[in-house]
C-alpha cells in the first residue's frame, strides 16, 4: 500500500514515458492548521503541494522549487515549495472573501503563476506559468507545452483532507513514439478526483495502465518542515535601520517580534539584540534549529 506522504516515481520499460505521483496527507494537515483558509483555498493549497511535489522530483542539486501565484483580487498570494529532500511548505493570503465556485484561474485577477528553482549553490531560474486554464494542472501542463515543448499530463486533486497528483511526460531527449505518448495521455485523462484520491498507487497504476509495462520505484518520503531560523529573521530586519528598530521595540514593551508566516514561529528581538544585530553587522546567532 502506499504511504500518505510520499512521491513515487513510475517507469515505463518499452515506451519513452516517465511519470511520478505524490500523496500529501499528514503535511496538507499540517499546512491548513497554520491559518484558517476558506474551502476554495484548501483545495487549491493541496493542489500546489501535490503540484510542487511533482515538479521536484526532477531536480538534480540540492536547493528548492517554488510554485507561486500573485492576484490583484481577494486572493492575494498562493506560495508552495519544496526542498530536494522532500520538505514541503505553502500559504496563502487574503484580502476579501472568497467565491468557493470560482475555477482556478478566476480567483486570480490579473493573476501571475511562476516556477522557480533556487539551487543552493548556483544561479537562480525562474520560468513564468500563463494562466490559460481554468485549474492549475492546465495552467501547467500549457507551461511546459510552450516553455520546454514537451508532452506532459498533470492530474491534480485535493479534498482538504488529502491531495494526491500524477504527472506523465516524455521523455525530453526521445523525441519519437508519438502513438506511445498519445494513448498514454488518453489513458490518464480518464483518472478521476475520487480515484486519483482514493486508490493506492499500485491499484491505479493497474487501473490505467494494466496493458503497459510499468512499475513503482520505491517511496521517497515527503514531510512538512520550515526552514525558518532565528538568524534569517534578523537578517530580514535590517531592512530597517537600527534607530526604526529601536523606535519600534520602545512602542512594544521593549520588544520586536518576527512571525514567520508559513509555520506561526514567533522570533522575540530587545533593544539589547537589535544593538548587536547593527554592530556585529550580521544575523545574531540563532540558539534555535530549523523545525
């Protein structure tokens, strides 16, 4: 049976056709407990973390991918990320109620969808989403048709409970079996919601494909973690100037306070740290770990 966090990568041995699934459980829950979202917006926030799951398994280095969404309308931001160890995190941010009917790209006015990779040693990629389909799987899978002219098939599903996600595509450097990639899609394109959600990943690979030669690569594990740091937080605060900071801390009790807006961590800096922070010139040390 498969595990409700993990990613799977699927191999196809007679046709060039690669493919992944993800399953987010345990982390979509741990995701939604950090605010309270509309039901439009847990959907579409499980959506992302399936989706970005996905995309990451095609990283080579070490460093993150983000999928991130930005709205003129009531739906401001939709960030997801994750780490080439499988660490996941995502948010969202409001201003305004939310239409629970709206289709993806409908909530997002004068909407921006982008991916981008940060390696942690290299350059920085970011590569621009149209939004021309009503759901983020379109969105995608028109991405990689006119940024990377490849075949790809994206399947995205999320309850608020579970969000599941399978991508197929071909293989970038075949360049044949037009025919393979054709029934293959056709045969993906009957997945529905309830099945991508419902079924382990050994009983859909048979239901889909039980006259292709494919098999499951062994689970890789996915988990929510945030990166966030005690020094990270004091590096953001030297956008101000020490006196701002000081200024700040004297209307709070003596105190500045960080919150980090993917896991709720509150980081607490006095006048004493804010000092230090000026005249070390760099993030305090942080007595903290990544959690």
């Amino acid at each position: 049976m498969s595990n409700s966090d993990q990613i799977q990568r699927i191999l196809f041995d007679e046709i060039d056709v690669r493919g992944v699934v993800a399953r987010v459980e345990e982390s979509y829950a741990e995701v939604l407990s950090r605010a309270s979202y509309p039901p439009a917006i847990q959907r579409i926030l499980g959506e992302m973390l399936a989706a970005v799951s996905l995309l990451s398994s095609n990283l080579k280095f070490e460093g993150r991918l983000i999928l991130q969404a930005q709205g003129d309308g009531a739906l401001r931001v939709l960030m997801a990320e994750c780490r080439h160890h499988h660490e996941l995190r995502a948010i969202a941010r409001l201003d305004g109620e939310i239409d629970d009917a709206a289709a993806f790209n409908e909530l997002l006015v004068n909407g921006r969808l982008a991916i981008t990779i940060e390696p942690d040693v290299g350059q920085r990629y970011q590569g621009v989403v149209p939004l021309e389909g009503a759901t983020l799987a379109a969105c995608l899978e028109a991405y990689f048709r006119q940024s990377e002219q490849l075949g790809t098939s994206i399947r995205l599903s999320a309850d608020g409970q579970r969000a599941a996600g399978m991508l197929l595509q071909v293989l970038p450097a075949a360049g044949t079996g037009e025919d393979d990639w054709q029934r293959i899609s056709m045969l993906a394109s009957t997945l529905s919601d309830a099945e991508l959600l419902g079924l382990d990943n050994e009983t859909m690979l048979f239901r889909l494909f039980h006259e292709e030669q494919c098999r499951l690569y062994e689970p890789e594990t996915l988990e929510f973690k945030c990166d966030c740091t005690r020094a990270r937080s004091a590096h953001a605060l030297q956008m101000m100037t020490e006196e701002e900071l000081l200024s700040l801390a004297e209307e709070h009790d003596g105190v500045v306070e960080v919150s980090c807006h993917f896991c709720n961590m509150l980081y607490s800096f006095d006048t004493a740290d804010i000092k230090a922070l000026f005249s070390n010139g760099g993030p305090l040390e942080s007595p903290g770990q990544v959690h």
